[in-house]
C-alpha cells in the first residue's frame, strides 16, 4: 500500500469532495473561490496534505466536527485548526503513548503506509476555539457552524446554505450513534439539539462523518427517523437491547435507517450519574 492508496475519494458536488479514511470515517473538503475548508483530518495515518493539495491549490482552513481521535489524530499535519471550545481539550496536546498504542492495535485497519513510531506525534501548532454560529468565508460560499451537543457536548453540524448540504460529523449516520460515553450529554439535550436541525429549511442533503462514499448524501428521513425513535425513548415506550463496545456498554434502539446507543441513567438532564 502506498500512503496515497489510504484514502478514496469522490467528488459529491461542485468543488465539495468526499474523502473515505481507509473505511474509518469520512473527511470532507469544500472549496470556495478564496479558501478550501477541510472538515475533520480523520486518523493521521495517510498524507492528507498531499492529497488535498492534489484536488486544490486554495489555502485551506482545517475545522474538526469534535474532539475524537478518528476524527482529529490528522491535526499534526496542519498548523492550525477550528474546534468548538467545548471540545477544545481533546486537541491542543499530542495524544499519549499509551492512546496511540492501543488505538494502532485494537483499531486500524492493515496493511499501514507508515510505521507505529511516525504516526500521530503531534498536534496542530495552533487550536481555535469557535462557538454557536461561527462563519467560515471561503469567498462566494459561506459554511456555518452549528452547535449540536450530543456524542460529545461540542461537537457541531456545519451547514452550506448554497448546496443545501450539511455536514453532519457524528450527529446523524446511518449507523448508531453512540451517546453512551463519558463525554456524551443526556439523550434529552441531544434530541433538543436535533430539533434545532429539524427546524432548519436550508439543507436537504446530509453528509455523515461515518458511512460508504455511494451511499452519500443522507436524506432528512434520517434526521426524522432519528428523533422519531429517541421520542419513544424519551416517552419510555421504547428500551433498548444491551450493546457492548470497545469505548463501554449501553443501550441500543434501531430506528430503521439509524439508531443510537445510550445509557439508561442518562436519559433525561435532570438525571445525575457519578462521572
């Protein structure tokens, strides 16, 4: 395997490409006339500077969805990069020796294009903080933040009003959305969250951080199905089935296009646990 052979790409719409980190998550970068914006850096392991180098020659501003690290572990190749502040904590050190060592053995896929000792020692020199609403200006094009706590309490959708897109991060999949860890908010503050979404008229397509390139973009059926679903749990006429993962056990619900996985003594805010 090549380092560049790591990723596969797709072009999903004008200047807006789709980028698979070797079936881990997807990465995306949108261009503008000015600026490219390149949102999440994925698991570091392939050269993304070289291959969004390959697809523009724009300056690129870099923005994470959340603080997780197949999500951020790319911050190192790049000197700064957008993060909400409630996330801001994952990114601003290196990850540990210890992280990096179980990661690299429990979770990436083989064969590798670069060796355990050259992978993910660094983060981004510089780590912005952005809040609820932040705009990024690519030059005729303009991609907004949106706060939408849930799987982590900073993560954030980014919407492009000019293709109707939104670019969801782990907030919508097709998959089951994990709301089961130590970082994650009661069901009920992410369902607030996902109301906020339902009611915005200004995108159609949803582009997840996790899924397969053809199956790209998601219909706001996903988005429905989703707050259909947690309402029943919420309503507590739905339980769901135990689910062990790597990152701890909770409760999962499949809500026929997507699905989550939660804890039974976060449900509501004013539950309390002892985190």
């Amino acid at each position: 395997m090549t380092e560049t052979s790591w990723f596969s790409t797709r072009e999903i719409g004008p200047h807006t490409w789709a980028i698979d980190d070797c079936r881990q998550d997807v990465i995306y970068l949108v261009c503008g006339e000015e600026r490219a914006l390149l949102i999440d850096t994925g698991w570091g392991v392939g050269d993304l500077p070289g291959l969004v180098a390959a697809l523009t020659s724009l300056p690129v501003t870099v923005v994470n969805t959340h603080g997780h690290p197949d999500h951020t572990f790319g911050n190192g190749q790049f000197a700064r990069v957008h993060i909400a502040g409630e996330d801001a904590a994952f990114v601003r050190d290196p990850p540990t020796y210890e992280t990096r060592r179980w990661i690299w053995g429990l979770l990436l896929p083989k064969p590798r294009p670069i060796a355990f000792d050259s992978w993910a020692l660094s983060a981004a020199e510089t780590v912005v903080s952005i809040g609820d609403g932040h705009t990024f200006d690519l030059g005729g094009r303009q991609i907004e933040a949106i706060s939408v706590p849930g799987h982590t309490s900073g993560s954030i959708a980014l919407l492009d009003r000019e293709t109707r897109a939104l670019f969801a991060g782990d907030n919508i999949l097709s998959g089951a959305i994990w709301l089961h860890l130590d970082e994650s908010t009661p069901l009920s503050v992410f369902r607030a969250s996902l109301q906020r979404l339902q009611g915005l008229e200004t995108f159609d397509a949803i582009l997840p951080a996790h899924g397969k390139l053809a199956a790209l973009p998601l219909s706001r059926r996903v988005l429905e199905d989703l707050c259909r679903g947690i309402d029943r749990i919420l309503e507590g006429t739905l339980v769901g089935r135990e689910e062990k993962t790597f990152a701890g056990n909770g409760l999962r619900c499949d809500f026929g296009s997507c699905g989550i996985v939660y804890r039974a003594d976060r449900v509501h805010e004013d539950e309390t646990d002892d985190r």
